[in-house]
C-alpha cells in the first residue's frame, strides 16, 4: 500500500457547481467517502455564508457527505460542526467594514442580498469593465479584492481567504500542505489551489479557474461535479482506485 494511501488526509472542497449539479455523482461520493472516512477530514469552504451553506448541507447532501468543518464567508468563518473555530476570527478584529461597503456603494455598484454580507466580507455586483475603479476607490482600505464569474466582487480582511483558512485547518489538525487535497470550479477557488499541492478542477470548472492554474500543478477531472471530485480524489491515492466492494 502507498504512503499516500496510509496517510492522514484533509479535503477541503468548494460547494456550488463543484459538488452540487449532479446528484447520483453526489450519491456514489459520499459512500465512497463512507468507506474511508477514517482517514480522511472533510470541510466545504464556500463563498457564502454560514447559514446559507447550512442550508444548502441539509437540502441536497447525502447524510454520508456530512463535513466534518465549514469554511464560510470567503474563508472569514471556520466551524466545526455549528462551533466556532477559536482565534480564527480574532486576526480580523476593527476590519473597517462598513467603509468599504459604503466606498462601492457610492460608486453605484449593487450589493449582493444582505445575507451575503458579514462583519468580515463585503459582496457587490460590479461589471468586469468598472473593476479597476473600484479597486481603486478600495486602495487606502486594508482589504483583498476576489473577483470572479461575470460581475461578482468580493472584499475580506487581507488575513482571510479560502486558502489561508485551509492551511489555518490544515494546521488545527496538525497536518501540513502535503495531506492536503482541495477540489473547485472557478475564479474564487484560486487561493485553496496555491496553497496545497494537490488540487483537482472538476470537468465543468469554469475557464477562469483553469487558465489561472499552472499546467502539471493540479488535476483537471473529466467528469463534472461531484463525480470529477471523486475522480480527482482517486487519482491521488486519498480514495482507493479500482472496483468498490459490494
């Protein structure tokens, strides 16, 4: 048996169009997972909110796909379970907010529905052609800017970020970059793939993502969703290959 196989593992996965769009592909994930589950550590980071990824976890996940942490909010939250991770959020403390939400809105820029806006990350609608300006307008701003899709614009603390909170839980569970695997489909996905050497890019994953990754650092699955996952965690070894047991 590889090393690889034996060893610890932490994926963590983005949820939108990489684990949902294809059910039965959520559905052979998760008992595949199941089977494994011992050695591997689950967490969902997304862009959105805590509870708006709860929802969605109790709406379309097999009961088998339950992760074990959430990485919420652009990588500002971490939980497990409903608990806060303790000291993740401390480093973000006086984060101005309200001043930048405030800066794009004079600009005109619409905000994304209020559920979608937290304490550490502010969420606007701003075409690809106003960008500059507005990154601009944020430059006095301690702040990181990810833009993605076609208009969405998202601002966090210059700490946060799907990556940093990767390597924070990668940390938290003592393991390092190595026993990591993330999965993803697009732009905002970027951070978790620079900072763990296995990454794997669903077959739907949007040109954005792939154009921005380097050719040979990641795996770009042939099946979309939650079936290019699987696939992606097959190739390196964090699942078993070959026939599954009956």
């Amino acid at each position: 048996m590889s090393a690889a196989a034996t060893r610890p593992w932490l994926w963590v996965s983005d949820i939108d169009d990489t684990l949902t769009g294809d059910a039965a592909a959520m559905e052979a994930l998760a008992a595949a997972l199941d089977r494994d589950r011992g050695r591997v550590w689950f967490a969902v980071n997304s862009s959105r909110p805590a509870d708006s990824v709860r929802e969605t976890l109790a709406r379309e996940f097999p009961p088998d796909l339950a992760p074990d942490y959430r990485i919420t909010a652009l990588g500002t939250e971490v939980y497990r379970g409903d608990t806060p991770l303790p000291g993740w959020q401390d480093r973000f403390a006086g984060w101005p907010q309200a001043e930048i939400y405030a800066a794009l809105q004079v600009l005109g820029h619409r905000p994304h529905a209020a559920a979608y806006q937290t304490p550490y990350k502010v969420s606007f609608a701003v075409p690809k052609y106003a960008q500059d300006a507005a990154r601009q307008a944020l430059s006095e701003f301690p702040c990181q800017i990810i833009a993605s899709g076609t208009d969405d614009f998202d601002v966090i603390p210059p700490a946060a970020g799907k990556g940093a909170a990767t390597l924070h839980l990668a940390e938290h569970l003592g393991l390092t970059p190595q026993n990591v695997v993330v999965s993803g489909d697009s732009g905002n996905d970027l951070a978790m793939f620079r900072v763990a050497p296995s990454g794997i890019a669903v077959g739907n994953a949007r040109p954005e993502l792939i154009r921005a990754l380097p050719e040979g650092t990641f795996y770009h699955a042939r099946a979309g969703h939650a079936g290019g996952v699987l696939e992606g965690l097959r190739y390196y070894g964090v699942l078993p290959t070959g026939e599954e047991p009956g």
